[in-house]
C-alpha cells in the first residue's frame, strides 16, 4: 500500500457559522520565498526597520502547510501514479529505541512543518523501543513527550507486522527516506542497513561509514590514520575493567591514578547522554560501569579532561553531483559555557552535556561564528571537510571539536598532524551522522547565517540525497536558480515596487520566569505564520527591564514601560535557546568589527556554496538576507507599528505582555493585536480579581477557589506558626497551595502540608533561591522553579485533591501501557483552550494532563516537550460525552463572562460526573511552543487546524480587533 499526497487545503472553520465568519479559510500557506529584498529595504528607507522574510516573483518551490491530514492508504493506483510524477514522496522515520526520542520528535516535527509543499508531500513513520515500526498521521508528531506519544499509538497508528515488512512498505510508497532518528538505530547505521538491503533511497551516509564514525573509539582510531589530532582515550569494554591497564594509561598521560582529571562517555551514545567527569582510575571504572549498568552502552571510552580550550560544532553540508562529494562547512557554533556559583554543577565539572544541550539554560551561550582567529576558523571548515571525505560521509553531517590556545601544552604527540595552527590545536571529537533539526538547532542556527531558511537548507538536503538516484532526478528539474544580488539592485527594486503584503510583529521575551518559555512560543509562531504569502513577519524581543537584568525586585511597576527596549531580529538571531542569548548575540551583531567579520564569512562561505549549488537547476538561491538587528523604546516600536499598519502578535508571558500595559500601548495608537484586551488582561492577570469576576455563576455550575494574598515582607517578618495557623484557619482546610500573584508556567508554585514546609519557602522568597530542591518539603516533590526576582505578593488556597490519573510506560510493550485511575473524588484537573470572538468565545476540546510513573525532570517537563501525557479528549472511561458538553458549555461562560477574546487557556477542576468547573486560572498569552496542548486540541476539531491554520486563525482574530 503507498502513502497518499497530502490532498486539500483543509477549512479553518471551527463550527461552521456559529461564530460568525472569523474561522473561515484564510489565505493559503505560501511558496517558499526567495531572497529579493524588496519589501523589507523599502520598509528600512521608509522606516528605519528591517524585517527578514521576503518574497520575490520568481519564487520556486511550492510550500503547503502540514493543514492536511494523512491517510495511510491508497485505493486508486491511477491517481497514485499521477501524483508519482507530481510531487516526490518523502518518508520521514522518527523515534527509535534511544534515550534521544524526544529530540528526535522535535526534529520530525520540525522537518514536517519545513518541507511539505505542493511539489514534495511527507509520509511519516515511527519506531519504538522494540523496534516496532507504525505508520503515523502527521497530527501525532505534534505529540509533547515521548510516553504521550506512545500511549496513543495503538489507537492513531497503523503497525507493521516486521522491519522487513515495514521496508517493503516503504520500497513501494515513498521516493527517498529522511531518517530523523538520533542514536542507536539511527546513526549506528541500523536503519540504513534495513534501507539499503530493500533498496530504498535515503538522506545521509550509508550503514558501514555510519557504523564506523558513530562509535567514538573506532572514528577516533580512523581520524588518527587519516592524520588527524586526536585526543588520548581508553577503552573499558563490557566486564573487562582493567584496572591495572587504565593506570598505566592515566600515567602515559601525565595524569595522576588517584585524582587525574577525565571525561567518562558511551563509545555509541550521542546528545552527551550519560557523559560524566570522574577523578582518578577507580571513580573512572565506576562511573564506566554505571553507563554499562544502565544499559546505555557496553563500550565506554575514558578521555582526558581538556582544560582551558573552547568546545565548537561545525554543520557540513554536501552540494556535489551524484557520488561526487563537494562538502562545505558552513558558519561554524562556538559553544562558551557559563556555570554560575549558583548551578547544580559546579564549575570544575563543567561539559556541555544534554541539559545544556537542549533545554534553556543560561549556563551556555553560541557564537556563530567563533571568536576565534581566522586562521583556526579556516582551518576548522577545511578540516571538517576533509574528515566528511575521508570518512565517506554524505548530504550533512554534524562535527564537534575543540579549540586548544598554543598555551595548552597537553597534546605534545600531535606534531605533524591535521590540526596544528599558528594560534593553536583543533580536535575533531564527535561526528553526528543526524544533526538535531529542532527549531533551534545548530543546523538551523548556522544554515540562516549564510542564506538559507529552514525550509531551503532541508530541501537542498534532500534535493542532493536524490542526486545519487537517477531515477529520482526528473524530480530535481526545476528549471533556472536565483543567484546573489547586489543590495544597490535590491534597493532599486524596492523603490519600484509596492507594497502588497500586511506587516506583522511577533514580540516575545521579557522579563518574568516564563520568558524562556515566550521565545520557544515567539519563535514557533514566527516560523509557522511565514507560510503565508500575504503577510510579512518580523520577530521581536522585548529586553529585560534594567530591575530584571540587576536581579532587583521592585514593589512598584514600571514607571516608564515606553522607555523598554524592543529589538527587531534578523532570521538567525531569533535561533537561540534564551532570551538573554538572543539579547547578547544582538549587542554582539552591531559591534562594527564583528558584524564586519561576520559578513565577510559569510560571502566567503555563501562562495563555497555556490560554486557547488550553480550547478543544479534546482537550488534556487539563498533567502535569508545579511540583516543585523534594531533597538527601538517601546513608544518608537509602537509607533512603528501604527506607521506601517502592522498588527502584533503578543507573545510575551506575564509581566507587562500579560497584564493589560502592552495591550493598552497598541491601542492608545490603533494596532491591532491578538488575544483578550486591557480590561481582561488586566482581570485575569490577578488570580483573585478573575474569582471575584466569576464568584455570581457558582449557581450555573462554575465554582471558585477561596484566596488569600500575602506579602512578601509579612511572610519573612512575622511568626511562620502563626501565619500558617490563620491561613488554614481563614481558608478552612489543612493542605495548602501557594503561587505568586503574578506568575505563571508552574514557576514557585508548591504544596505546603505543614508549617515547617510554609518556613522553607519563606526561607526560599528570602534567600531569593532560584530554585527549591527535590524533596525540600514534608511531601515528596520535584525540583521547584523559583520566580527571579522573588514575587512581592503571594496567593494561599486550599490545595484541591484531584483523582490522580497515572500512565505506566515503562514497559517496551505498547499493550501493557495502563491508565490508571480510581475516581473517589470525581475531579479531574483539565486545560482548555478558547478561541473567536468577544461574546462568542469557543471552546476547543478539553485536555486531562496526567503523570508517568518514574522520574521525569521538571526542565524536560516544562520545556523540552511539554508536560506529562495529555489525553485529548478526555477517555469516556473518565468522563462521558455529557458531562464533557457541559464543561464545555461551562468554559465558554468563563470566556465570555471574562470578555476574552482571540484566544486563551483555561485551566480548572472539572467533576466527571456534573460536569462543574472549579476554576484556577486563565492564561489571556497562553504557551504556544511546538508541542503546547493547544496544537493537540485545534487537531481535535473537525476540521483539524494543523498550526499554520491555527496560528493564522488567531492572527486573523487579532487584525480584525477595531474593523
């Protein structure tokens, strides 16, 4: 059976005509656009501002969105046949059996929204743990953690009795396969054998040359023959811990055996999964036997410690013909790590490991390119080619190194191999055979650094992987490609032409304890609204206050808001994992000689690229332009806002972008902009002022929480006794929750069950922790997020016992998954989205966040992919279809009684049985990171709104604010 073609544009209407016209379709998502420049210098010269996407008529490859839905089969072989000569059919096969399927979610789901189009359509697939293989609709990638995704295979996916069967599924339903799996099974060169042996085209090096640079002992030994630095390393293999050997090795290397300084990794592991430092031979062996023990890898590799170099990655990219390579490294990462005093690791023990790696974090920050001298940039970019040849490596690759000052003096056997400059030694230490192609991956990162968008560098990936077929290449006959020119040809078109397309500003950032989260929301909907031809979309940041940079709590808010800062982003800068690296990378930008630096890099390596990519009619040229960013007060980007006609899509959460000042900024000036108003904001901003505005519908089933709002000063100055004997007594329970007023994202928010646990958050606000550890309180907990700085009010309510709803996915076998729950209390917690009008408020389809058993990281939780697993809807073994209308019904009250409007998240205690809300708050900016819940409830509607649609709906909702 073959994949079917994503078929038509897919209705963005939520319910037919209920909610007037608003959900109608809108315009569809555009081609990919190519860099002419014409909108973006005219809006410079008119405005002083820069936006960073354009379009040019001679635009080339169609891009639909990910809107349609897919089907697993086809029943037509004539319409199959057709389309075979339409579009080229991409495979796209996520998961595996790693600790490394989540990111490798991330990625299908960022190659899926990138590469669709009218002209290449995607099938995706899905391994499991035991090596399972499942056809999947494009909706379940946008699932938020690996076990949310499992749990609902058996019911949403299509499995495939074998590997073998599964291979010839894909021999006769897909033109080439994009592998999206990190890891084992990914890279070890195990799927490649499997597409190899059935004989079906893929992207990436083949199974031998994977299996060989995957494992880091044997591409360490390859790299040492080929004469490449390398660094001192040994082996510990399965039971074979000699001690006695390891000694000798930490001796031949001026290490002493009891406390020499190393690094203990998997040989066949990547993401810098179980990598540790150990001191001496014996901690060596025992953190080497942990890894093994674990199960993460039987062969364990001991490495010097490199002390006083700089960590760097390097992303390859192969614009050769056929089985000729031609690799290019592009704009190659610094990786500076920044451990504070205040860090769970301490600074000696510093590695990029996989925290730092792929959750926000300000203990590391990227610099593309490095500070490094140009002599050791060239040299990194001529090395890493020569080591993609040299290993046999194809279409990309992902090279991780070290840079060692000529002061470090540890490597004295590397004279007269690769590696040795004027200003030091290079170390190629890691080759990644799938690059992570998250939104903010290095791949991504370094690509729009030299004039690719994401959608363009992952086409180009795939275009050259089919150069190698030659039965694949009529689907690279696109004739004619775009070539780079000069800004003055661009400035002169730009003059000629009009403006046809409406201006859009995504702000994002600022400074409350979700602004991590608001740049993952920010960057997703930039990305996603780029799909559309008639609108052009400009990132913004919104800096941190001077209180916040200090880490000075303030009492009173912010006097002069019109004096804050925003920035306007080029493409590449918005590619960071913090707000305060994306604030750094600006100042870093607009530095005369480093903008210089990095703009003559980048030619040079655009050059390289091109020398390569002139020769196929299919590239179509670069289109992401040499931009540096802006800084504007908030009153000149406000004002900029209303001079260009833009409407502004708020993506900041809490603070200012929450509260109603934001909102009251824009429409002192007419813009327009999404979600609830000033007066709304500004209600439900203050969890005590939404219950008041709520309290008279107790009778129409929506009830309330009791409140009672504390200082901060009063917590720290008087008895803790006393304040916990009034709380429990005004409150009337003996359990209580304590939030800050003002925050959101989960963050300081805990269960108090005694006084003694009251005095360790109140000792907490006064040390101004910035987070509280595991197990701190009388209960069992996790660790606890603090607000930064420390919130001035705090709100106290008895703590609501939900029946706990518990998925156990341990085991590898999909039909043992269980949910378990007892229903004593009939109440569970939900978060549900509305959406439409102010009056008419919608509500999409409620979610039950549940737990997994086993320990699961609050940072991974929060914001590597969401929470928990979220069952959208509720199953009818909890809550029936009637109780589930009414909650509905009841939500769409709170809406409207609260005059939201756009789109919000409300989140509540509903009884299984009546139906009835207990209200806990409403988010008016609500998260809209790739896996946010709101994306698995706009799927649930009939239509599904896939997120292009989504985010185009609360777009449109917001531009027709004041028409």
């Amino acid at each position: 059976m073959a994949s079917l073609a994503f078929g038509s544009n897919l209705s963005s209407s939520l319910r037919g005509s209920q909610n007037d016209d608003v959900f109608r379709a809108g315009p569809v998502p555009r081609s990919v656009k190519f860099l002419s420049l014409e909108r973006r210098l005219k809006l410079r010269s008119c405005h002083s501002f820069s936006s960073n996407r354009t379009t040019s008529s001679a635009a080339g490859v169609a891009r639909a969105g990910t809107e349609e839905a897919v089907a697993l089969t086809v029943e037509d072989p004539v319409a199959e046949e057709e389309e075979r000569g339409r579009v080229l059919r991409v495979g796209v096969i996520c998961g595996g059996p790693s600790a490394e399927r989540g990111i490798s979610l991330n990625s299908a789901r960022s190659v899926l929204d990138h590469i669709q189009g009218d002209d290449l359509h995607v099938s995706c697939y899905y391994i499991d743990c035991a090596f399972n293989a499942y056809a999947i609709s494009s909706a379940q990638v946008y699932s938020n953690t690996p076990a949310d995704f499992d749990f609902k295979l058996e019911s949403l996916a299509q499995g495939f009795g074998s590997l073998s069967a599964f291979a010839e599924h894909l021999a006769a339903s897909v033109d080439i396969v994009f592998p999206a799996i990190h890891g084992q099974f990914g890279e070890d060169g195990g799927i490649q054998e499997l597409l190899e042996k059935y004989n079906v085209p893929f992207v990436g090096t083949g199974a031998s040359e994977c299996r060989q640079a995957f494992d880091k002992y044997d591409a360490s030994l390859e790299l040492s023959k080929q004469g490449f630095v390398t660094l001192p390393s040994f082996l510990v293999q399965g039971s074979e811990l000699n001690e006695l050997e390891l000694s000798k090795w930490f001796v031949r290397n001026q290490l002493d055996p009891n406390s020499g300084k190393v690094v203990v990794k998997p040989t066949r592991a990547g993401s810098s999964i179980g990598v540790t430092v150990a001191y001496g031979v014996t901690d060596s062996l025992n953190k080497a036997k942990e890894i093994i023990l674990e199960g993460i890898d039987d062969r364990v590799l001991v490495e010097i410690f490199l002390e006083g170099g700089s960590e760097f990655t390097a992303i390859v990219l192969d614009v050769g013909s056929g089985l000729d390579c031609h690799p290019v490294v592009l704009m190659p990462t610094e990786v500076e790590l920044q451990v504070h005093s205040s860090g769970d690791v301490s600074e000696k023990d510093a590695i990029f490991n996989y925290r730092r790696k792929y959750l926000p974090t300000q203990q590391v920050v990227y610099h593309t390119p490095p500070r490094f001298p140009i002599d050791v940039i060239n040299s990194i970019r001529e090395g890493a080619s020569l080591l993609f040849q040299r290993l046999g490596l194809r279409d990309f690759a992902r090279i991780d190194g070290w840079f060692l000052p000529s002061s470090t003096n540890i490597l004295s056997s590397s004279e007269g191999k690769y590696g040795r400059t004027e200003s030091g030694t290079l170390l190629f230490t890691d080759i990644n055979l799938i690059s992570g192609m998250e939104q903010t991956s290095f791949l991504f990162q370094q690509a729009s650094k030299v004039g690719f968008s994401h959608s363009n560098i992952l086409r180009t990936i795939i275009r050259r992987a089919c150069l190698r077929f030659p039965y694949l290449a009529s689907y690279n006959s696109v004739s004619g490609h775009l070539t780079r020119r000069s800004n003055a040809s661009r400035l002169t078109e730009a003059l000629n032409k009009s403006e046809g397309v409406r201006k859009i500003f995504v702000i994002f950032g600022g400074d409350t304890s979700e602004r991590q989260v608001s740049l993952m929301s920010g960057t997703n909907v930039w990305l996603n609204l780029q799909a559309f031809d008639d609108i052009e979309v400009t990132p913004c940041l919104l800096a941190p206050s001077m209180e916040s940079m200090s880490g000075v709590s303030s009492d009173k808010k912010d006097s002069d808001v019109s004096s804050r800062v925003v920035w306007s982003l080029p493409y590449s800068l918005v590619l960071r994992h913090t707000t305060e690296e994306v604030l750094a990378a600006c100042i870093e930008a607009i530095e005369p000689s480093r903008a210089a630096f990095t703009s003559h890099l980048r030619n040079q390596v655009m050059d390289d690229l091109m020398e390569g990519l002139k020769e196929h009619g299919w590239f179509r040229g670069f289109d992401i332009g040499d931009e540096l960013p802006m800084r504007f007060s908030m009153e000149e980007w406000v004002k900029l806002a209303e001079e260009v006609k833009a409407t502004v899509y708020i993506a900041v959460h809490g603070g200012i972008g929450e509260d109603g000042t934001l909102q009251s900024l824009l429409e002192a000036e007419g813009v327009p902009y999404t979600g609830p108003g000033v007066k709304a904001s500004r209600t439900c901003m203050d969890k005590v002022a939404t219950s008041l505005a709520l309290n008279h519908l107790a009778d129409k089933g929506v009830l309330t929480i009791n409140k009672d709002v504390r200082r901060k000063e009063d917590l720290v100055n008087f008895p803790i006794p006393d304040i916990w004997h009034e709380l429990t007594s005004k409150l009337q329970c003996e359990t209580l929750c304590v939030k800050p007023a003002r925050d959101g994202c989960s963050t300081g928010v805990a269960r108090l069950c005694c006084a003694e646990d009251l005095a360790v958050y109140v000792k907490a606000l006064e040390e101004c922790l910035l987070r509280i550890p595991p197990n701190s309180f009388s209960r069992a907990h996790g660790m606890i997020e603090m607000p930064n700085p420390p919130p001035q009010l705090l709100i106290f309510e008895p703590f609501i016992e939900t029946d706990e709803v518990i998925i156990s996915s341990k085991s590898t076998n999909i039909s043992e998954d269980r949910l378990m729950w007892k229903g004593c209390s009939r109440w569970v917690e939900v978060t549900v989205g509305v959406i439409g009008k102010r009056g008419s408020m919608h509500s999409l389809m409620p979610s039950v966040t549940v737990k997994e058993t086993g320990d699961i990281l609050s940072l991974e939780e929060k914001f590597q992919g969401g929470t928990g697993i979220n069952l959208t809807p509720p199953p009818a073994s909890i809550m029936s279809n009637e109780a589930l209308e009414r909650c509905k019904q009841r939500i769409e009250l709170i809406a409207n009684t609260l005059q939201l409007e756009g789109f919000s998240r409300i989140d509540a205690f509903v009884n299984v049985d009546s139906g009835e809300v207990l209200i806990i708050e409403v988010n008016t900016v609500p998260g809209m990171t790739p896996s946010t819940v709101l994306i698995h409830q706009a799927l649930v509607e009939q239509p599904p709104m896939y997120p292009h649609r989504f985010f185009r709906t609360l777009l449109d909702l917001g531009s027709q604010r004041f028409s």
